[in-house]
C-alpha cells in the first residue's frame, strides 16, 4: 500500500482517507512525526493518562457538600495562626 500527499505552501498536508481510518482519526485530532529506528512515523498523538486518574472519588464525597467545602475554606481564610 503506499499513499502520498502534497505539502502546502504553509507545510500542511492531506492525510489519506485509508491511513485516517486505519489510524482512527478524525477531524480535530492531533498526530506527531517521530523517528524510531530510523524512520520517520506518523501517529495520533494521544495525552499520557492521568496517573492520578485510579484515584478520584477513592475517599468519597466531602462531608457538607459544596456548602461544607466552601465552609472549610473560609475558615482557613479566617484563621489568623498562619500570619
């Protein structure tokens, strides 16, 4: 299979309809050029999980709710021990 494209006066290019489907792109997405082991590859460039991401919600919602955190807040505005 081979595919090609035509750079643009501003270094833009066409990626293929064959190598948007076979990669899973679509309008919007983001790819990146890299060289691995001596070739130039293109592949969607995909965000690095959130290593934090197993933990949200593991301790369970804030007693009070929104009003209890915006409570817990202001008093730690208020608390003059810190000056």
């Amino acid at each position: 299979m081979k595919n090609s494209s035509t750079i643009s006066s501003k270094g833009q290019i066409t990626v293929p309809q064959e190598i948007r489907k076979r990669l899973g792109l679509e309008t919007g997405d983001r790819v990146e050029f890299v060289v691995e082991e001596g070739r130039y590859v293109i592949r969607p460039a995909r965000s690095e999980p959130n290593p934090f991401e197993k933990y949200i919600g593991i301790l369970g919602p804030f007693p009070g709710g929104e009003e209890g955190i915006k409570a817990w807040i202001d008093d730690m505005r208020s608390d003059k021990d810190y000056e």
